[in-house]
C-alpha cells in the first residue's frame, strides 16, 4: 500500500466551495464503471444537479484529500424514523480511479463508522453490486451478507444487476 504524504478526511457542511471537484470525481467513477446510481456516460451539470441536492440535517458527507485534492468521498445518512434512531445507512462510496488500492476507501469508511457511533447508531447498513471489488473491502470491514436483490440496477451495458446488502452491528 503506497502511502501519502498528506491524507485528510473533511466534513463537508457546504457544497458550494467544492462543487466542481466533487463533480468531476462523480463523472470520473461512473464512466470508470462504478455502480452508485448513474450510467456512463455522466454529464458534468448532472453531476453538479446531483450535489446540489445532497446535503440535509440526516446526511453526513466526508472528502478524504490527498495534497489537497478531493480523491474520495462517502455519506452517513441517519435514519429518521422513530423505530430507526439506532441506524444509518453508508452511501455513496467513491473513490478516484488514480487513487484505488491505496486505503483511500478504508479510511473513508472508519471515519463514517467512528461518526455513526459518535451519533448514537450501532447499526449500518450498505448495498454494493454483486462482483464489484467493493464487496471484498466491505466483508474485511466486518459487514455481514445479509442477501441479494436480483435486478436491482441498471448497468451502463443495459444489463440489470443484482445488489448485495450488508450490514455491520458497531460496537
């Protein structure tokens, strides 16, 4: 594992100082083939239309920089719902093709686990595409297969994938 000179993770309270960077990064992991709700190819003003719609008081949004260029990125949306205090739900986990393989999306998730119990939630939950490389961090992460959905999502070659959903019970 290659390791950085400057690696930091930010909360992101605002958009509007990081729109482009971070729409550059969603039009970059989607045509690279990345399952997080887009097709290829991605258009930059849909990309900046999508994170202008992101924040809320329920969703929390981590950066992870790399000499200060924005390489990743996660949310933490906290369930609302009275029955659901005690969860949330890891989304949107992306990172920048030049810089996977290198503990990027690791510390992206240990910094969404650490916020989730610093909220009062002890369980997680996530879907991932059945196959992707992103199922392997997750099971060495601890998440627990939970099942499959069959014709979940659309691929970018028209063909309808299944999603796998996990959870991991924090401690």
């Amino acid at each position: 594992m290659e390791v950085f000179r400057v690696l930091n993770i930010e909360e992101l309270e605002s958009i509007e100082a990081y729109i482009v960077p971070l729409s550059e990064l969603l039009v970059k992991v989607v045509d690279d083939g990345a399952s997080i709700g887009f097709l290829p190819p991605m258009k930059l003003p849909d990309a900046k239309h999508y994170w202008q719609t992101v924040l809320n008081p329920n969703v929390i949004l981590y950066v992870a920089k790399i000499d200060n260029e924005i390489v990743g990125t996660i949310q933490l949306h906290l369930c609302t719902k009275q029955n659901g205090l005690h969860r949330a739900e890891i989304a949107k986990l992306m990172t920048s093709p030049n810089a996977r393989r290198k503990g990027v999306a690791r510390f992206l998730m240990n910094t969404a686990e650490e916020r989730a119990i610093k909220e009062g939630r002890n369980l997680l939950v996530l879907d991932t595409r059945e196959g992707d490389p992103s199922n392997l961090l997750y099971q060495s992460l601890g998440y627990i297969q939970a099942g499959k959905v069959p014709n979940f999502a659309l691929s970018g070659e028209g063909k309808l994938e299944t999603t796998v959903i996990y959870y991991n019970i924090l401690h």
